[in-house]
C-alpha cells in the first residue's frame, strides 16, 4: 500500500508512533544518567564506576550500527522493527531484575544492540510513511520525541527511581515499549527496504570527504556536550551542592530546551544552515566554560541549561540533516555510519569524564568540555571554507 493510498490522520498516527518510539529509545539511553549515583548505591559503587555502563552502551551502539545495518538491509521494515521492540522489551525486564552490575551491563548492551538498528533506519522510515510533502514536518517530529526524552523521559525516569527504586523506571520503559509494539504492528504497513544501501555504498561514502569531515565533527562535539552531561547529575549535587528536587528541576530544563532548539532549527535551518550551526557551536562553548561559576546559583545555572540544551539540539537536527542531503543514494548506511560515529562521541566523552573525575574535582570538568567544544568550532569553521560548495549543493 503506498501511504498516497491512505488518509492523512492514518499517515499522521505512523509517523507519531515512530516519534513516541524515539522518545522511548532516548529515554532508555539517557535515563541511567539521572540515576547514576542510586545505582551506585545499590551496588556499593562509585559514580564514576557506574558511569562507564554509559561507554559500554554508546560504544555497542557505535561499533554495530554499521554491521547491523548491512545485516539487515533487505528485510522488511516493519518485521525488523517488531524483531528491535522484543530484543528491547526483553532486555528491560533484565534491567529490572538485574542481581548485580554487570547483568544490568548485559541488559543495556541488548538495549544497545536494538538502538544500533532503530536509529539507522527511523528516521527514513519517518520520511516513507509521513503525508505527501510532509517529509520535513515528519523528521521535525521524530526530533520532537527524541527532545521530549530529555523533557520528559529523563527527568519523570529519576522522579520514579527515587520513589520506587531505578528498577521501577527500567521495567515501566519495557512497558511503554510493549504498548508502541502494539501500535506498530497495527498502524504500519510492510515497508520493503528501500535505498538502504549495501556494503558496497561504504567505499562510495568513504570517497566523499564533506561527509567524513562532517562525521569528525560530530565526533568533536558530541564528546565535548557528554564528557560533561554524562555527569551532571554529581555534578549538580555535589559541585552546585543543590539538591534532588533542584537537580530533577535542572534536568527537565535542560531537555525542555531541546524542544526551543527543535523550533529554532526548524525557523533558521532553510535560510541560515551554516549561521545555525556554528552559533550553536559556539553558545555550547560558552555555556561549558562557564559552568561553574554559573553552578552555585539555582537561577543562573537554569539558564546556562536553556542555552546548553538549545543549542546542542540544534547542533544534532543540523548535522543529521547535512547527513541526509550529502548520501541521498545510500540514507540508512549514512545514517547507521552518523548513529555511529555519534555514539562513539557519546562513549569516548563518558570515557573522558569518568578518568577526569577520578582524577581532579568534577567542579572543574566544564573547562575540559569547553576546550573540546573549541576544538569542534576550529574544524566546523574550516570544513564549512574548506568544502562550501558541497555543502550549499546539498
């Protein structure tokens, strides 16, 4: 059935459901970092200990994106995203019984091994079922529900794990992904894959180096947002000595800022692409630098995070849009190569923090982002000179 063939409201619910699965592969991922230092406690870890299950998890997700993509190219969309929700649904409940910490390591690496496929074949799944000339308003709406993870996901996934226990929000996640399973497999039709790619469209992508430096970028900047973000939650409570009820407000400020940044990029993205990206570069710079000094006042710290969440938002729809437009011929390789590289960012800036924090005040671990964050504005400067005519092309 193509999707001229049927109503718009039926269009519409399709690519709402593949949004509220975004929210809740977000939430899933991110969610851990509001809850570091309970799971901690439950096993009489460190914070920065737990936090490596974060470089586990990002770095699964980065190392088998690819080869699952290639894995499962010519399956059938709607069957393979039934095949994600059970691996998902299963690797939760896991979550929730975990006896110790590495079988809640192996839950989130069966977590992970169901993002690596989600996200390489989502956002062209959004695109494929949205209402004719609707494309844009359907990716607009995947990136809403990936922001509404950090609004909403992130922050109520702390308020129930320190009210029932962080067992609770991995389990009521698993529970949410079994209702979005029922909702796909009534609501989306076979979708046979299409322009997915193959092995040989790797080469091909490897040829074109405005996409390679893109992907450097991201790996930049993406380290620089999560060798901090990764730990925001100590750092709230012991660096801002503010408390739960303050780092559970600070967290929803932060991932409602997301949604502000989803609406700026949507305004700025057509008439100002490379304005867009670099100013929002440059505010999250800023807002690393002075993360301390802004910590020890609630007010100021509340707006840093509206800034910092702004502006990271429209970091990541700016340069998954750049993706999109440079591989046309091969989306779901470019994209599992972005999911990717991405997530290696997210590992390596997990990584970072953990030994910073092992090693100095976590007070201080702000400058370390910024000077990466610098770095990342450097090199977007120059591949933006350097490979401007591609770019306008695209």
């Amino acid at each position: 059935m193509n999707n001229s063939d049927v109503s718009r409201s039926t269009a519409w619910l399709r690519v709402i459901t593949l949004a509220f699965a975004a929210f809740i592969f977000n939430t899933s991922e991110f969610v851990p970092v509001g809850l570091l230092t309970d799971i901690g406690q439950s096993f009489s870890m460190e914070t920065a200990q737990v936090g490596l299950m974060l470089t586990i998890y990002a770095w699964v997700v980065a190392l088998m994106s690819l080869p699952f993509m290639l894995l499962t190219s010519n399956l059938e969309r709607r069957g393979l995203l039934v095949k994600i929700f059970i691996l998902f649904i299963a690797s939760h409940l896991l979550s929730f019984m975990a006896w110790n910490f590495w079988v809640l390591v192996i839950s989130r690496i069966g977590i992970a091994l169901s993002h690596a496929v989600f996200w390489s074949i989502t956002a062209s799944l959004a695109i494929r079922v949205a209402p004719m000339g609707k494309k844009t308003q359907a990716l607009s709406m995947l990136s809403t529900g990936t922001a509404l993870a950090m609004v909403l996901g992130l922050p109520l996934g702390r308020i129930v794990g320190q009210l029932l226990g962080w067992r609770i929000t991995f389990l009521l996640i698993g529970v949410c992904a079994l209702a979005t399973l029922v909702f796909i497999i009534k609501l989306l039709p076979k979708l046979p894959s299409e322009h997915s790619g193959s092995l040989k469209s790797v080469p091909m992508l490897l040829k074109r180096p405005a996409l390679m430096s893109l992907y450097l970028l991201a790996v930049l900047i993406v380290t620089s947002h999560y060798t901090v973000y990764s730990y925001i939650e100590p750092f709230i409570r012991h660096a801002a000595a503010l408390g739960d009820d303050d780092t559970t407000l600070l967290l929803l400020i932060f991932g409602g800022s997301g949604i502000i940044g989803s609406v700026v990029f949507g305004v700025c993205s057509n008439r100002y692409p490379t304005a867009l990206l670099v100013g929002a570069i440059v505010l999250v710079a800023l807002c690393l630098m002075i993360l301390h000094p802004a910590a020890g006042q609630l007010m100021s710290f509340a707006a840093l995070s509206v800034i910092w969440g702004m502006a990271f938002m429209a970091i990541g729809l700016s340069m998954q849009v750049k993706v999109l437009a440079l591989a046309p011929d091969a989306t779901d390789v470019a994209m599992s190569l972005f999911s990717g590289i991405f997530n290696l960012g997210i590992g390596a800036g997990a990584l970072l923090g953990n030994q910073f924090i092992l090693r100095a005040d976590i007070g201080n671990i702000g400058y370390l982002g910024a000077l990466l964050a610098c770095i990342s504005l450097a090199w977007c400067l120059f591949i933006f000179r350097r490979y401007r005519l591609e770019l306008r092309r695209a």
